[in-house]
C-alpha cells in the first residue's frame, strides 16, 4: 500500500513551509515514528513523522518551498524488510547507524564520538589523521582539538604561504526570514524610544543564596532572576495599563490579563515563548514554566500556539554579557523590558560609597501610545520591586519568604 505523507499545518495563516532538512535518504526502508524530515516555518519547525513501516520515496528537496497539504514522501508499506520486528527494532536501528559510519569512515574504522564527528565535518579532517584516545580507540573531542592545535596553520606573517580566502553562502531559514521582517516592521511602523535606569540587586542575590538550594531540591527547578523580575512588570503593568496595550488600527486595545513573553535564544534562532496569566502565578509556577519553555525552545518541540499572544516581554542579553542595549518591541506589543549583565559597581548607600551588585534595565516602547512619564514611572516601579522584593512580594515580613517560595 502507497501511504502519502503531507506537509502539515504549522498554524493559523500559515499556507508555505519550507523543507529544512530530510534525515533519511531516498529509497531508504523507515520505521513508523521514526523522524524523517523537519520544516520550518515563519515561527517554529517541525518535525514529520514517518506513518507506516516501508520504502520511502521523497517528493521534494531539501531547501524547497512547498504549501500545506503538498505530499512530502510516499512510502511503500509493501516493501517490507524481513530482518525488521518490533521486539528488535532498536537493536536493527543501532546496526543501520553503524553501518552508516562505517560507510562514512571506512578506513581504520574508529567511531567518532558526536561532538568529534561535528569537529570533523566542519574543519574538512580525514579520520585517518586524528589518533582516538577513547575506549576501543573512540575518536572523542579532546583528541581532535588536539589535532587542530597540533596542526596549526603557519603565521599569517610567513609571507611564503599562500592565503586562502573563501565564502560560504547559505540562504536564510523561513523563521530567520520572518524575524528579519517582523525587526524592520517594528523599526520602521512604531514610534521606538528607550528609557533606562539601574537596580541593586543585593536583596534578590541575598534571597537566592539562602534559598534556592531548598527550593531546588523542593520544586526541582532553579530560583532564577527572572521570576522575580516576571513578578515585577505584572505590578508595574497595573499601575501602568498602557504598557500593556497594544493599537489596532484607530483603536487602542488595553489587556486586562498579564500574558509576559519570555525571549529565549534557541538553535534555531530567538523564540519567544508566553506565560500565561503571570498574575495569577507563585514563584514556584513562574520558574517551572519558564523551564518547561526554555527546555522546548531548545529541543525544537515548541509549538506555535505557546508562541502566539504576549502582551509585554521581557529579554535578557545579559546572560550572554551584555551590560546595555536597546531591546526592539516585539510587535503588535508596545512595550520590552531589557535586563543585562550584573556587574559590581560603587554606589553611595545612605552617604557612603559601598560595592553593591548593579544591572542597567532598558525599557523600549512606543511613543504612540505610551508617553515619557508611564515609561519611566514603570521602570522606577520594576526599580522598587527588585531592591524591597520582601515588602511587595512577601508581605513585608522575612518570615513568609518560606511560604512565598512554598518551601
């Protein structure tokens, strides 16, 4: 029997996908679930499935742009391999991949550990040349930066070699393409300013070191910054309801309800995936959510639908080292909070110059519907949060920090 397996729908108007990579090859014999294509589209990829056991025949190419409902592959159910049963699946799958190296690395066949393999690949190294110190002569990572820093190009200073000079050429993802997009909108159809401020971060660092090891071993995620600084636009955005509005068209359109899109950065570019509700959540919920989305983002299984809405972000370049930008909105949003690196600075505390863990925070909104007075108050309402955390988010009292945090 011909089964044809057809290009899915990513989302709501979402009609093209593009084929970003085919990870099984024509003529190949598949298994049923196993992953045989992913596909971007303008917001997440996907992964396709195979739905039978049988012989696959791929319709398109990778790279090639085809709509929703296209037929992908077929795959012949008839074509049955003999050697396959379920009871031996995975061992039949380990024997496939096997052979593949094998066919890869034929000669003093040394399996390369994954990350060595990559290292192989990119820098263009035969097998051959790279001596495996692993178990059974395992080519592991080690072994390969050790080639290379072994094998150094000569100085660029021995005017006796000759200079290669290359280009590679990739076209942008379908996502990369719609980022691009959404970026220049957002530059060129809102009216773009920045304020700034800084936070002390002294009370939040001294709670997180009595208790985060607690609430780990409690809750099984970490006690990170970013619940207390997601608790803290959800008190600043009901004093100040216009940064979380949005304009359609000749209306203004003011949320009621708190949905704070978190910037992650994954492999496959910037997602920005949405608690939901964020005022009706504790810590504990705040943190598992972000875990739970930070953990899709990564393995490329976030969907569309946890994408889709937010009514403010917030991003922070900081864990990548940034001490100041200027964060572009996320539009049809009017407002992003940017966090950045925390840094040790001198501050004069009550008339005396003290050392005290500093970050700058960047607050980008439209100027259409936000004015200078809400944008900054806003950022001074976060500032308060962040340095009294126990007196507007634990009633004023040390003792119920325990019971905030659910420990």
């Amino acid at each position: 029997m011909i089964i044809q397996i057809k290009v899915p729908s990513p989302g709501e108007s979402i009609t093209e996908v593009e084929v970003s990579s085919w990870l099984v090859k024509n003529g190949d014999y598949v298994h049923k679930g196993q992953i045989i294509a992913e596909i971007d589209s303008d917001k997440a990829t996907l992964e396709i499935f195979a739905e039978e056991n049988g012989s696959i025949t791929l319709m398109v190419k990778k790279g090639e742009r085809v709509r929703v409902g296209d037929v992908l592959c077929i795959i012949d159910s008839d074509k049955y391999d003999k050697k396959y049963t379920k009871e031996s699946q995975k061992e039949i799958l380990h024997i496939h991949e096997k052979d593949n190296l094998e066919k890869e690395y034929p000669i003093n066949f040394k399996i390369p550990s994954p990350a060595s393999k990559k290292i192989l690949k990119e820098k263009n190294i035969s097998i051959k040349s790279v001596q495996g110190t692993g178990k059974h002569g395992r080519i592991t990572k080690t072994d390969c930066i050790f080639y290379l820093e072994k094998n150094k190009r000569p100085s660029s200073m021995d005017t006796s070699v000759t200079m290669h000079r290359s280009k590679k050429i990739t076209p942008l993802s379908s996502l990369r393409r719609k980022l691009s997009e959404r970026l220049v909108y957002a530059k060129n159809k809102t009216a773009s300013l920045t304020t700034f401020n800084e936070v002390n971060m002294l009370e939040i660092f001294s709670i997180r070191k009595k208790y985060k090891d607690l609430f780990n071993k409690k809750h099984g995620v970490n006690l990170g910054f970013m619940s207390f600084f997601t608790m803290a636009c959800v008190r600043a955005l009901q004093f100040y309801p216009d940064v979380n509005a949005m304009i359609n068209g000749e209306d203004k359109i003011n949320f009621e309800y708190y949905d704070i899109s978190i910037a992650i950065s994954g492999p496959k570019g910037l997602m920005v995936p949405v608690i939901r509700n964020a005022e009706h959540l504790s810590f504990r919920k705040i943190e598992q959510e972000i875990y739970k989305l930070s953990t899709r983002v990564h393995n490329g299984t976030i969907s569309i639908d946890e994408m889709t809405g937010g009514t403010f972000t917030i991003t922070n370049g900081g864990i990548f080292g940034s001490m100041l930008s200027t964060p572009i909105i996320n539009p049809p949003q009017s407002a992003i909070l940017g966090m950045h690196k925390i840094m040790e600075r001198p501050v004069v505390v009550n008339g005396s110059i003290e050392i005290r863990p500093m970050m700058y925070l960047a607050l980008s909104y439209d100027h259409r519907i936000i004015d200078g007075r809400e944008s900054v108050g806003f950022l001074v309402s976060i500032k308060e949060s962040i340095e009294n955390p126990i007196k507007f988010f634990m009633g004023g009292n040390k003792e119920n920090i325990s019971k905030t945090l659910e420990l």
